[in-house]
C-alpha cells in the first residue's frame, strides 16, 4: 500500500456499505464530517470519491437509503462537484 493511499483509508470510516448499489456513508477523521463515497475508475486505477455531507444529510441518508442512492447518483452525474473532499485531477474517472 503507497503512503498516499494508507492515508486517505485511515482519514476515512466508513459506517454503512451498500455492496448493491456501490457505495459508502461514514465519517471524515481527519476534519469529523460526514462524507458519501463510490467507487470510479480511470481505466487502469479505480479509486472513490468523497463528498461531503451536512449532519442532517448523513443521518437522513442513514435512515434513509433510497434518499441516499439518489444522492449519490446525482453525484455520479457530476451534480454536486462542489462538494468534493479531494477534487480530481485533469483525468478524471467515471462511475462504477
């Protein structure tokens, strides 16, 4: 595992896992937020991208796991760019 990559899966735990629909709710250690994760690829690296959640979200999403899927699917269309933990670079992956 590269230094980068023990980083940022000890920055992140995740406290709920939809194995169907490939995604992750849990919380930021590094800042004590809530985040929303999936799975992208560039082809020859897959990776996740993290968006930040509001306390109100993350417990909706938690209660709530079609609210959450929609969400997250929103994300996959590139709708909530804004709310990235760590932006891409210039080659960005698509959704898994």
């Amino acid at each position: 595992m590269s230094k980068v990559t023990k980083l940022i899966v000890e920055r992140f735990e995740d406290t709920y896992f939809s194995r169907e629909d490939c995604y992750s709710l849990g919380v930021d250690l590094e800042t004590g937020g809530n985040y929303v994760s999936f799975p992208v690829t560039v082809g020859i690296i897959d990776y996740e991208e993290y968006y930040r959640l509001t306390p109100a979200q993350y417990e909706h999403f938690m209660a709530d796991h079609e609210a959450a899927l929609e969400f997250v699917e929103s994300c996959r269309r590139h709708e909530h760019d804004e709310l990235l933990i760590q932006k891409p670079g210039w080659n960005r992956g698509t959704a898994i």
